[in-house]
C-alpha cells in the first residue's frame, strides 16, 4: 500500500472516532433540556444515555466477526450510514421510549464503526508502524472528549436538545462519502465461504445473554438490585452464557475464536484494557457526581472540569505509538498502567470538600497521561497478536470487553454513590437537573465512600501493571490466529 494511502484510510477511521466521542460527551450535557422538552422521567433520561452503551457493546462482537467474512470497509461504512440516518431522525423524537429506542439503532451503528476502524488501520499500516497509526486514532478521542462539554452546552443553549443529535449528521454525511473514495470496496477483503454456515446457535446464545447481563448491571445500580428485571437478565446469562461457551468451542465458523485467549499477549492484552476501562471510567463518574453534587457546578461545568482526564491522552497517545513500535508494546502500556495507580490514589488520599482544583487536576492529568502511554500500544500488541486473519474479530473483543468495563464501573460506583444519597437526588445529580445535595449531612458519607471507589480503582490498576507486564513473558510463538487450530 502507498505510503500516502494509509494516512487517508487513518483520516476515515479518525472520523469515526471523533463522532463517537463527541456522541457521549455532548449528549450528557444535554439531557436537562431533554427531560424538558420530551417531557421524559429522569430513568427514562438515564437509558438515554445507557441504551446507546447496551446497544454497542452487545453488537461490537458480532460486527467485527462478521466484517471477517462479509468485508471490514463494507461493515464500517454501513454502520457510518446507520449511525447518520438515526442522528438525523433522533433529533425529531417526540417522545423518551422513541429516542431510546433511536438510540439502541445509533449504538447498532456504533458499533459496526467501533468494531473495524482499529481493524482497518491495522490492515493499511505495517507491524512497525501500528503503533503510532493507533496512538493518532486515541488522539482523536481525547480531542472529542474535550470539545464534547463544550460544544454539547452551547449547542444546547443556542439551538437545543435536538442540535445534540444532527450535528452529527453533516459529518455523518462526509465520512460516508469519504470512506467510499478513501476505502474502496473492490479490495475489501473478502473470507472464502465456508462448511457449515453461519454460527447462527452462538449469535443468539451471544445476544440474549450478553444483554441480559449489560440489564443487570445497569438497571440493578440505577433501579434497584432487588427488580425482577435484574434477577431475570442475570438468569439469562447465567444459564445461555456456557451454552454460547459450547457452541464456539464446536461450530466450524465460530462467532467467537477461543483459541486466540491461549496467546498470553492477547488475552493479557484485553484483561489489561478492560480493567483500564472500568477504572478510568469509574473515576470519571465519581468526580462527574463529586463536580455536580459535592461542590454543585452545574452539568457543563462538570464537564470541562473533568478535561484533565482526556488532555494527557492528546499529547501522549501518538508519542506512545512511537515508542511501542520502536522499543515494543509491553514497556510503555505497562508504564501508563503503573501512573494510574500513583493518579488514583493521590485521588483517594486528597479529594474532599475543600480540595483546591489544580490539586485534582493534576492527579487526573496523571491518569490521563498513564492511559495515553497505555491505549496504543496495548491496542498494537492485541491486533498483532491475532494476525491478519481475526483482526476484525480482534478489533470486536477489545471493543467489547473495553466497553464491558465502562458498564462494569457502573455497577461498582453507583452503589457507593446511592449509599449516602437518595435515589432521586442521585439520578437528578447525574442527569444534570440537580445542582448540589439538599441534605448536607450526606456529604461526608459521599466523601467517604468516594475514597473508596478511587482506592479501588488503584488495586485494579495494580492488577491490570502486572497483567501488562506478564505478557512479555511468552513463547515466541506465532500469533494464535495462525497456529491455533478450531476445534
């Protein structure tokens, strides 16, 4: 592939990263104005934002397995003109169950872009320069997650909810066109029709019990742990989960490759970024209610205050790259691991009511740095490892165990969090509607148990330095994608 070739295919995958950062960011801080204007419940604004997560971490598997035989451009594209054509027609939603269900469609979008971007880049760029192609990606990530409070509160007070959902789709609109000059699809890479079909037992066993277990984690934390809904999703996957398990270990063309965990760099790879995003997104949601309801800034404020944890990523990411080519992945994402853990705990020993700010700002840039020096390189040694062959399917995993965390942190953080504040006022603080909490005594028990989310989080950066660290320590093996055989 030309040299110029590679940078413009990393162009189209950047775009899609950027509009799936910006996604998240700017929606949340238009949700007041949406629970207004739809006349919706505040749980109903809750799964506004969840529905999209579900959604995508549920499909992103599924995308990038078939991208493995149906055509990574084909699928990355497809989900590009998903995702624009929902944003468009979210935007005249008239009602909350409307948009929910608009947004499990855009997350389905999501998450045919989330699955094969990583994918494509890995196909366009040499072994040697995964890293930095992957580094400028992440980059791109930060730089929404910056601009995405901004440009969601402005839109918001200057148009509207609704401008949330169609800025979007000029960009949408581009990065489609784009793609079909820039990817082609006459070299779309193509698998060979196979014995035995598609993996139709294992697609359906994956479906009902993954989302029966992302229900649990989410309504048991927002609702209650008690609901009906939990213990029936829970049974879900407790009783599908192995018989998905099952049919990848016999199917011929299985939706899931097994084999590719006997890599110990791959396996140790995807633990690693799952547990990254569980704390770092557990972090993010502790100082989101400590900003919003300890020390009662409002929503977009919040959100700029919370730029720290992005900006270190924005500098650092593309230079982690580099080193991780040059000296391989294992140093810099296992020394980005091991910032975090210093960044958490210093969260967990300072953060109170009177913490000055540059204070909290330097932790979270510790972290944000620690994650730039992780993302990339981890990112490289994943898709090296799986070989050309499973790259999409790669490319899913990481996708899905990564966004598997961020629920994950979720599950863990609300509980601390709806400990010392009232149920309501906990989901009035988070969406955005409440500034600040009406019973004052609450706040040190928040505090308190705001220490022991961050402190919690460290031990999992602990676990996730080791796991990074250990990966180096392999037989020099081919990729599992080449040498290990289905069953």
């Amino acid at each position: 592939m030309s040299d110029s070739r590679k940078w413009w295919i990393l162009s189209v995958t950047s775009l899609g990263s950027l509009l799936s950062a910006l996604n998240f960011s700017t929606l949340i801080i238009a949700l007041p104005d949406l629970l207004k204007g739809l006349n919706a419940s505040l749980l109903q604004a809750m799964w506004v934002m969840l529905s999209y997560m579900v959604a995508q971490t549920v499909m992103v598997l599924m995308a990038g397995s078939l991208a493995d035989r149906f055509g990574r451009k084909r699928i990355y594209i497809g989900g590009m003109l998903l995702f624009t054509v929902v944003s468009l027609v979210a935007g005249f939603a008239g009602n909350a169950p409307l948009l929910i269900l608009l947004r499990i469609l855009q997350g389905i979008g999501g998450a045919m872009i989330m699955a094969n971007s990583t994918a494509i880049v890995a196909d366009a760029f040499p072994k040697e320069e995964l890293g930095r192609a992957l580094g400028i990606n992440i980059m791109v990530v930060a730089v929404g997650q910056i601009i995405g409070p901004v440009l969601g509160g402005w839109l918001t007070e200057s148009f509207g909810w609704e401008w949330t959902f169609w800025f979007n789709v000029p960009f949408g609109i581009l990065g489609v066109i784009w793609g079909f000059k820039v990817l082609g699809l006459k070299d779309d890479k193509l698998a060979a029709p196979k014995a035995g079909g598609l993996d139709r037992g294992g697609a359906v066993t994956y479906v009902l019990s993954i989302t029966g277990l992302l229900i649990a984690l989410t309504w048991g934390p927002i609702q209650s742990w008690t609901s009906p809904v939990v213990w029936i999703s829970g049974l879900f996957f407790v009783v599908l989960f192995p018989v998905f398990l099952r049919c990848e270990r016999i199917h011929p063309n299985a939706l899931l490759h097994l084999p590719l965990f006997a890599n110990r760099v791959f396996s140790f790879g995807i633990i690693s970024a799952t547990l990254n995003a569980l704390a770092r997104m557990g972090v993010m949601f502790m100082l989101i209610f400590y900003f919003q309801g300890a020390l009662e800034k409002d929503a977009l404020m919040a959100g700029i205050m919370t730029i720290p944890l992005a900006a270190g990523m924005l500098v650092v990411s593309p230079l982690a790259g580099v080193l991780g080519d040059k000296y391989g992945e294992t140093t810099p994402a296992t020394i980005g691991l091991f910032l975090n853990i210093f960044g958490m705990a210093g969260l967990a020993l300072d953060t109170g009511l009177s913490t000055p700010f540059w204070h909290l700002a330097v932790y979270m840039t510790i972290i944000s740095v620690g994650s730039g020096l992780f993302n990339s390189p981890n990112s490289s040694s994943i898709m090296n490892a799986a070989g050309p062959k499973y790259r999409g399917e790669a490319s899913g995993i990481r996708s899905l165990t990564t966004n598997m965390g961020m629920m994950l942190s979720i599950a863990f953080s609300m509980p601390i969090v709806t400990h010392s504040i009232p149920h309501e006022a906990m989901l009035a603080i988070f969406s955005g509607t409440q500034v600040g909490m009406d019973d004052k005594s609450s706040l040190d028990g928040f505090i308190t148990g705001l220490h022991a989310v961050f402190w919690f989080m460290a031990a999992l950066m602990a676990v996730a330095t080791v796991m990074s660290y250990l990966r180096s320590h392999r037989s020099s093996r081919a990729a599992a994608g080449a040498t290990l055989p289905r069953k």
